[in-house]
C-alpha cells in the first residue's frame, strides 16, 4: 500500500469517528423520545411524500352502536369488533377513546400470529394504531371498569 492511499485511509477513519461521536453527541441528555413532538426533519421529508397512510374510518364497521350524530364513532361495554375492509395496502387504523382499552388483530402479511395492544389513557385519551393490509376483524375490551362503556372513534390522523 503506497503512502497516499494509507494517508486517506486514515482520513476516511478519522472521518467516520468525527461522524459518529457528532452523531452521539446530539442524543446527550434525552432519556425517551417524545412521541407527540414530531421530529423536525421527517416532517420536512414528509411533504415530499404521499397521503396519508391511515385506513378511510369510512371503510370501518362495527358491531357495536353507533353514536348518534358523531360519524365513524362507536359505544360498548365489555367488547366490540371493528371490521376493517381490504385497504389495498399496508394502513394503519387509529381508534381514539377517553378510555382505556385493549385492542387485538392479526398481524399484516403472512404472519401466523396476533398483536395486542393496551391503550392506557393520557390526557389526551387513549390510542391504539394497528397495522392492515387486508380485511380484518380487531376486537376491542374495555377496561375502563364493570359496567362503563367505552367509546372509540376511528380516525384518519
């Protein structure tokens, strides 16, 4: 190896360690990310991209009462299905509630198994974001307590 190419192997090298104790140094001092404040730059790259990739809450049914006057919102106690009709492609449904609940559905793809979730609440409510890609049932529990209904709306952001 002559010594031009050792003279930049070694800048590349000292390059890479610049990058990364620079890239280290950013994180310093954060414990947790904040998942309500988005990140600056993914918002820059998202106006570059398409729609939204939600489910349409139109295309969601349920087996549970509707809530009169208030659109793709449901009321149960115990449990309720939420039928998702084939969205085409990989979506996310959002269902909000004041409520805790627990959300179950079979996971995208070929997978050979269920993902659970609980939604505990916050002060802004409970939310549970579960991946689809074909039609699918999601069954809700409510866990607010005996006997109190819960009520989720399923949303498009």
């Amino acid at each position: 190896m002559s010594g031009k190419q050792k003279a930049l192997l070694i800048g590349l090298g000292v390059v890479l360690v610049v990058a990364l104790v620079v890239a280290f140094g950013m994180n310093t001092g954060k414990k947790t990310g904040e998942p309500g404040k988005p990140n600056g730059i993914v918002n820059f790259l998202a106006k570059f991209g398409g729609k939204s990739s939600a489910v349409d809450p139109a295309t969601v049914s349920a087996d549970c009462s509707p809530v009169s006057g208030q659109p793709h919102t449901f009321t149960f106690t115990g449990g309720c299905t939420l039928t998702v009709a084939d969205p085409g492609a990989l979506r996310i449904l959002i269902v909000h509630s004041t409520k805790p609940f627990h959300a179950t559905a079979p996971a995208p793809g070929k997978a050979d198994f269920t993902v659970d979730a609980d939604a505990s609440p916050s002060p802004t409510g409970s939310t549970a974001k579960i991946a689809v890609d074909k039609r699918t049932e999601v069954e809700l529990d409510c866990k607010a307590g005996l006997n109190v209904a819960c009520v989720i709306t399923v949303a498009a952001e």
